[in-house]
C-alpha cells in the first residue's frame, strides 16, 4: 500500500488492470467498476467528476474504460500515469480475447457456449444500470453541503434526452450536444432541497 503512494502510476495502472480484466460486457460495465475503484475505494476524483468522466469519454473516440484510464492517470501521475493505467486497461483485454477468441472459434457449435453467453447478459445489463442510475442520482440529485438537492433543469434535460433518444432514435452526439447547449444556457437553473 505505501508503495502504491510512492508510485501513482504504479497505483493507476494496477487499479486499471483491475478494472481490464473484471469489466466482462463491454465499456458500460466498465462504468461501475470505474466507480467503485477510483471514486469510492482511491478516492481520486469525486462523484461529480466522475460523471463529467464518463461523460467526456463518451463523446471521445475509444472505449469508455480506455479514456477513463488515461484521464485518471493524467490526473494522479501526468504523462506515466496516464501510459501506465491506459497500458493496465487495455492489457487484461489482450490476453483475454486472444484466449477466448481461440475457445470460441474451436467450440463455438455447441450448446454450452450459447448457454454461456446467454447466461452472462443480465448480469451485464445489471452493471449497466447500476452504473447509469447512480450517475443519474448524481446529476439530479447532488449533495450540497450535506444536503440533496433537485437539479430541476438537470432533470428535464436528462428527461428530453432520453425521449430523443429512445421514441425519435435521434443521433447520440447530437442529443448530448444539444444537452450540453442548453445546461450551459440555464446555468442558473432553479435548484430545490429534497
């Protein structure tokens, strides 16, 4: 432990192999084992800037896990910091698809495997909205000063964004663009304690 404080690049990198090689689904299950690690265990950035991290790196190219890597690693240990934790992300990733790959391709006519697979999709879907609920929370309801509060403009942003997305199946760059436009035209929205 002491010398993962000695060498913040050491430390990122090994909480980012972590997080490469548990983040079975894809970026969005990343998203909670990015949380959970680095926001709740390390404590390197807070609630509010994760979710502005999960944010840009979703508007970024690259997978969600590989741009959350290297902005953490950039802000505990600049540059190495940011090579070792993006080279502790993507590593796992390597090994592991190349391994797979092979099973797959070898076994992949029979019952067990799509059993497998099928087995394994709602525990993925169930780390996805984990994730996305507690962003949500963290977008609607901030703590300030020990005390929640509504962010109503929050809210009927994320409600818009969501309907364009979901009923009008609008391009996803565009609905956050739009989103980031008019949150930085209500920066004075009305925010009510809860």
């Amino acid at each position: 432990r002491n010398v993962m404080r000695l060498f913040p690049a050491m430390a990122a990198c090994m909480s980012f192999l972590q997080i490469g090689l548990f983040s079975v689904g894809g970026g969005y299950a990343a998203i909670p084992l990015v949380q959970s690690l680095i926001v709740e265990r390390q404590g390197w950035i807070t609630m509010t800037e994760f979710t502005n991290l999960i944010t840009i790196a979703e508007m970024t190219p690259g997978p969600i896990a590989v741009n959350s890597a290297t902005f953490v690693g950039i802000r505990i240990a600049g540059l190495p910091g940011a090579v070792a934790a993006t080279w502790g992300c993507i590593f796992p990733s390597c090994i592991i698809v190349s391994v797979l790959a092979y099973i797959y391709r070898r076994y992949r006519g029979g019952s067990a495997m799509g059993s497998i697979l099928g087995s394994l999709r709602p525990a993925v879907v169930a780390l996805i909205a984990g994730a996305g609920l507690s962003m949500l929370l963290a977008a609607v309801l901030p703590e300030v000063n020990g005390e929640r509060m509504i962010q109503w403009g929050s809210l009927v942003l994320f409600s818009a964004a969501f309907i364009a997305l979901r009923k009008w199946k609008l391009n996803p760059i565009l609905v956050m663009f739009y989103t980031m436009v008019l949150q930085i035209l209500s920066v004075n929205s009305v925010t009510w304690s809860y």
